[in-house]
C-alpha cells in the first residue's frame, strides 16, 4: 500500500471509531459551581508567552503526555514528528494510529494537522500556540491563541446534552487562588488529533485545566522538564527569558475512557514578555503534504463583487 494510502487509512479509521453521531451527555458533570468573587479571584489577565514547541511539559512521575521518539540534540526534534505510541496511556487501537503517523513522519512525509492545514486546534493540542491572551470577566474568561479563541462561561454547569463544537462545551469557576475550566464536546474534523503526534480523541473526551500564579522558583521545575523534551521556539516566542515574577502554570487531566486506559496530566507553564499582541492569520490550507502537490481550488476569471 502507497504512503497516501496508508494514510486515508488511518483517517477513516480514527473517524470510524471515534466520531460523534449524536449530542452527547457529559462524561462528568463538574462540581456544583459557586458564585464566584469577582473581587477575591486572582487577577491571570494580560498576555502570556510559553518559549517551547510543542509546549506541554510531560510530568516526571505518573500518565501523561506523548513523548517524541525522534530527538534532535537530545530534545524533541520538531522536524519530525514520532510519537512514542507505546506509551501505557494508549490503547491498542490508538497506539496504532500514533505508530501510522510516526512512519509516515520518518518516511519525510508532513502529515496534514489542524494547525498546517488551519483548521480548529483541540484541546489540548491548542497549548502548541506560544502566545495566550487571557481576558476575566465576572460571566466568562476568554482565551485567545493566534487567530483562536475560547469562551469559558463561569459559574454554570454544562447542558444536560452537549452538542459538539471545535472548542467544546466549556464552564469555569474559581477555587481560591486557582482558575478551573472544565470542557466537554470537543469536535471531530477531517484532522482530528489532541497533540502533534496523531493521537486521537472520541466524544468521550474530557479535559479540566486548572490556572494559577506561581512563583519562579516554583516554575523552575515546569520550565525546566519543558526544556529537556521540547524545541525552544527562539524569538518567537516573546518570552523574556529574565522574567523573574509570577509564572502562570495551567495543570490539564485529560479523560477519554475510548482512547487512553487511564486519565493523565501534564503542565504548561507561561512567563511574561511582549506586550505587543500581533495579528495572526491563517487561512484553510490546499497544499497537499502527502503529494507535495497543490490541490485544485475553484477559480474563476472575474471577480464574484
């Protein structure tokens, strides 16, 4: 079977398994939400900045995020994306499709993604972006990635039936110092995968984040598990690397009782730099990267007004 072939392959099949047919019910309803303090919540607004790529920072001990096998002075090499599908958070069937996107990486082939073809990006997969603008309002936070955004409504609980969308069904609340955002419903496109690596999702997935301000000291360690698995993004980033006040570090659990055999976590920890937040666009992408042709759109020889 030709690479393209493998690859239809492992669409179909992940859209097979893991696509919504109906609305769903949440997985978990969050814990009963409290009205929230609006003069006690701590302050996360402002413009955050991440220095890596892909970004998250797997844990030292315990489930959590995929690892790239493919290692470029002795870090993630980000030119070729092999995930180490025989990670014990996968599932068989989801180890499978992990291992068809690595082949196909190491074979030279740059698989399409929701961020190369600029399509929605997943939660968590949204973490590659090393830019996040956060805005707190008493009803809602807003996040904003690149040309993406996310609206979380605070203090209500999700619809007895979610209908699925690209960012999920998300509410928030405040316990203490400490900002939680619980999301449901996450869409299924043509390039469906929660990370870098291919790895899949189904309508069971179930993502909670939790936000707060930490110290550097404490940010040390995020930062520097950070370091020794991720490609430094360089300049653009906007991280200024002697940023020494708070840190904002968000912890995720990731649940999907159809793709993972257990719940796992990792962190993403974000420093201050730029101030300047720069117009992003991306539009929907006709380069074929199986081919490494451009594929045919409609034209026309005048304009439509």
């Amino acid at each position: 079977m030709t690479l393209q072939g493998d690859f239809l392959l492992i669409v179909m099949s992940a859209a097979m398994l893991s696509a919504p047919a109906v609305p769903q019910t949440p997985i978990k309803a969050p814990p009963e939400a409290v009205a929230s303090d609006s003069a006690s919540a701590p302050n996360l607004a402002g413009i955050w900045w991440h220095p890596f790529l892909p970004g998250m920072e797997p844990l030292a001990s315990g489930p959590t995020s995929i690892r790239n096998l493919s290692r470029r002075n002795g870090v993630s090499n980000y030119d070729e994306l092999v995930g180490d599908y025989k990670s014990p958070i996968l599932q068989p069937w989801a180890s499978d499709v992990v291992k068809k996107f690595g082949e196909l990486s190491k074979a030279g082939v740059t698989y399409p993604s929701p961020a190369n073809q600029c399509w929605p990006e997943p939660l968590p997969y949204i973490y590659k972006n090393t830019g996040l603008l956060l805005l707190q309002q008493q009803h809602e936070v807003t996040l904003v990635y690149n040309h993406e955004y996310r609206k979380v409504r605070m203090n209500a609980p999700h619809p007895a039936s979610v209908t699925p969308t690209w960012h999920g069904d998300a509410v928030g609340r405040y316990e203490g110092d400490t900002l939680v955002i619980d999301t449901v419903g996450q869409k299924h496109g043509p390039f469906a995968m929660l990370d870098l690596y291919g790895t899949p999702y189904s309508d069971k997935l179930h993502v909670v984040e939790r936000y707060r301000l930490i110290p550097y000291e404490e940010a040390l360690d995020g930062l520097e598990r950070n370091a020794r698995e991720n490609m430094r993004a360089g300049g653009a980033s906007e991280l200024d690397r002697n940023y020494r006040g708070k840190f904002l570090q968000v912890f995720f659990t990731v649940e999907d009782a159809d793709v993972f055999t257990t719940p796992w976590s990792a962190t993403i920890t974000y420093g201050r730099g730029s101030n300047e937040w720069r117009e992003s666009v991306c539009a929907e992408n006709p380069h074929d990267y199986l081919t490494h042709r451009e594929v045919e759109v409609p034209s026309a020889q005048k304009p439509d007004f």
